[in-house]
C-alpha cells in the first residue's frame, strides 16, 4: 500500500488527520448522549429530538458562510479556532454538570454552536488537505478521511454510553479533551494555509454568488450537486426504514446494534481498500458502479427483515461506498481552483445536508402507507432512478482514473460525496 506509506510519511496530513479521528470520536460520544440527557433533563422526546436537531441546525446555517472564509482566511487559524470553542463550550458542559447545574438551554445552546463550528471547520479541513497533499495522494487522503467517520460511528455510541453510565457529563469531558488535542495538534501544522492575497477583497456576498455561479457553469459540479443531495435522501431513508421494520418486529436491541456494528465495520474495511479500488478503474465508470450497486442490495431488506440480512446487505454497501465517494470527491478537489475550495466544498456539502432531514419523513410516510416489503421497494425504485443521474452524465461517465487527473480542468467537456459526494 504505498499511498498510504507516502501519506504516513507526509508530516502535515499526519496531523492533521490524527487530530480530527479523535476530535471526531469525541464529537459523535456526545452526539450519542446530546438526546439520552435531554430526555432525561426534560422528560419530553420531543425536547430530545430538538437537541439533536440544534447541532444539525447550526451546521446547515454556517456551512455557506464558513466556504467564503475558508477562501479569504488563513485555514488553520480558523480550525484552530473552532477547536479552541468545543474546548471552551463542551467544558461549559462539564463544569454545570459537576456542579449539578445542566440546563436544556445550555444543552442547546452548545449544541447549535458546536454545529456552526463544525460547519465552519468543515471547507476549511477540506481546502487545507489539497494544500497539504499531491493530487496523486487525494484519493487515499479522502478515502483515510472515510475511514475515521466509520472508525467514529462505530465507537462513538458504545464508548460514550460506557462513559455517561459512569456519570452523565463524563462524555463531554472526553470530548472536551478531544478537542484539545484537536487544537494542538494543528499548531503543529507547517503548510502555509493563507489565503489567495486577493481572496479577502470582495465582498462576501459576492464570494457567494462567485461560488455558486461557478458550479453552475460546469457540468460535473452541476451533476454531483443534483446527485449528491438525492442520494443521501435515499440512503438515509433505507437506514431508518430497516431500523424501524426490525424494532417493530420485536428484534433485541442488542442485536440490531450488532447488525449495525458489523456495517459500520465494512465501512471500515472499504475505506483500507478504497485507494487501491480507485487506482484501478476509471473515477467516472467506478462512480456509476457503486451508485447501482444499492439496487440489488435491497431486494433481500424486501423479502426477509432479520438483523442479519440487514448487516450483510447494508454492510455490503457501505464496503463499495468509500471508493465512490473517495474517487469523485478526490477529483472535484482536484480539479476545482484552490480559491474557489472552500465555497465549491461548503456548496456540496450544504446541498446534501439539506435532503437529510427528509429521510426520515419519506421513510416514514413510506412505512406507513406501503408496509415495510412496499416501502424497500419504492426506495429500490427511486434509488435506480437517482443512479440514472452520474449514469445519463458524460461528464461523470468520462473521468479517467487518478494517474490522468493532473492537469485536467473541470469544465462542461472533462474526460470526469454523505451516501455519496457531498
């Protein structure tokens, strides 16, 4: 595996990458516990749902914001600066808590600015891995990056349960000091991370319009914008439809939390594999490969509802789905202006975040009018319909593989994220 020998070997992504697997361990402990205590605080699950809405909220609105300042600013002082914040307000957390002072305000508060610094944190990582690392390194970066989101899912809910069980603010005592680590560890960073000397002389009005517009003129940015945003509503409903048919089903928590422990774990695995899948194939046939390969997997979700069935057929995705998302998003960073990083990111990302939210609705809509068989069925059908989007696209179906990215310009007529790239 040479590309990942290079990237261990590469000082400035070791770090920065080190730092944000334990951030990001730390942030999904206290994601885990945000609703069990405000449950608990407030007895009403519509109070739990709210706090765990206030960190997706805070996200959603600073994601375009933080695209121009990821542009105009100095990138590491701007994740230096959110790192110092979770410091500072999941330690809020920790000091009420000992003194037996937490609030729902507080709980929610922190939670929606927590958000806005990871949306803020977010373009600027993004825009500060193409500085710190070669185009021919991209994909394994963003497929490392892959590995530590399934690394996190996996042991975040565990861990943090362990650690609430033993006292209920312990978990943002973890994170706390996660983020710490976070902060010092990107002191250490040795790449210029500056912007442009001319991104800080328009308006940010402007920056936005330019980010958007940029997009809008070429055809393979306009494609995983469509594509990435359906996807990610068509995946996420699949997860929650499966959850809710095995719950109501009668099925031990126990062992759907196995089920969905061994997907995660084919996460895993397919992000150590994805560098080595994406060298082989063409970007654009290998993106098209993986967006049907959701078909067929959910035939058997239909036909038998069993945890079993459930990790293996979900598992099965998840093992192909870094590939696709390492692969096509690698090539947009690489391909896209490194002025224009941080606005292209946060445009993507904004887009499929905003799909999100609707899983749930549609799965649930689907539940309850269609059966569980029915509403499989009808999410097969609009995910072979999503899958048409990179199928139909010339622009996606074209890319080369990564040894002929280097010097292609993405535009309308190029040779070629999260279900999928956003």
């Amino acid at each position: 595996m040479p590309r990942f020998r290079d990237l261990a070997r590469n000082h400035d992504f070791t770090v920065l990458w080190v730092g944000q697997t334990i951030s990001e361990l730390g942030s999904r402990m206290s994601a885990f516990v945000f609703p069990i205590l405000a449950l608990q605080l407030s007895g009403s699950t519509l109070v739990a749902s709210i706090a765990e809405a206030t960190y997706l909220a805070g996200v959603a609105v600073a994601l375009l914001p933080a695209g121009v300042l990821a542009d105009r600013a100095d990138r590491r002082r701007l994740m230096r600066l959110t790192s110092g914040a979770g410091v500072f307000l999941y330690g809020s957390l920790v000091v009420a808590g000992a003194l037996g002072h937490l609030t729902i305000p507080h709980l929610l508060v922190v939670g929606l600015l927590t958000g806005v610094g990871a949306g803020v944190f977010s373009p600027a990582e993004m825009s500060a891995v193409k500085d710190v690392v070669s185009t021919e390194d991209l994909p394994t970066a963003l497929s490392q990056n892959q590995a530590r989101q399934h690394v996190a899912s996996l042991l975040g809910g565990p861990v943090g349960g362990a650690l609430y069980g033993i006292t209920r603010w312990f978990p943002f005592l973890a994170d706390a000091a996660s983020y710490a680590v976070a902060f010092v560890l990107l002191g250490r960073l040795r790449t210029d991370l500056s912007a442009a000397p001319a991104a800080g002389t328009s308006r940010v009005r402007r920056d936005l319009v330019d980010g958007f517009g940029y997009i809008a003129r070429h055809r393979f940015l306009r494609v995983v914008l469509i594509w990435s945003a359906w996807v990610n509503l068509t995946i996420n409903a699949i997860f929650f439809v499966t959850l809710v048919r095995l719950v109501r089903a009668g099925f031990h928590p126990g062992q759907i939390g196995l089920a969905d422990a061994a997907a995660s774990v084919c996460g895993v695995v397919g992000a150590v594999l994805a560098p080595m899948i994406i060298d082989r194939y063409p970007t654009g046939r290998l993106t098209v490969l993986i967006a049907w390969s959701w078909v067929p997997l959910m035939i058997p979700l239909a036909l038998w509802n069993h945890p079993l069935v459930m990790a293996i057929a979900l598992g099965a995705g998840l093992l192909l789905n870094p590939a696709g998302n390492a692969g096509i998003g690698a090539y947009r960073v690489a391909t896209t202006p490194d002025a224009l990083q941080g606005r292209v990111t946060s445009t993507m990302q904004f887009t499929s975040w905003s799909t999100m939210p609707l899983a749930p609705v549609v799965g649930g809509v689907l539940l309850t009018s269609l059966g569980g068989p029915g509403a499989i069925l009808a999410l097969t059908v609009l995910t072979a319909t999503v899958a048409l989007v990179p199928t139909l696209s010339a622009s996606v179906r074209s890319i080369p593989r990564p040894a002929d990215w280097t010097g292609t310009p993405a535009g309308p007529r190029i040779s070629a994220r999260s279900a999928a790239a956003g």
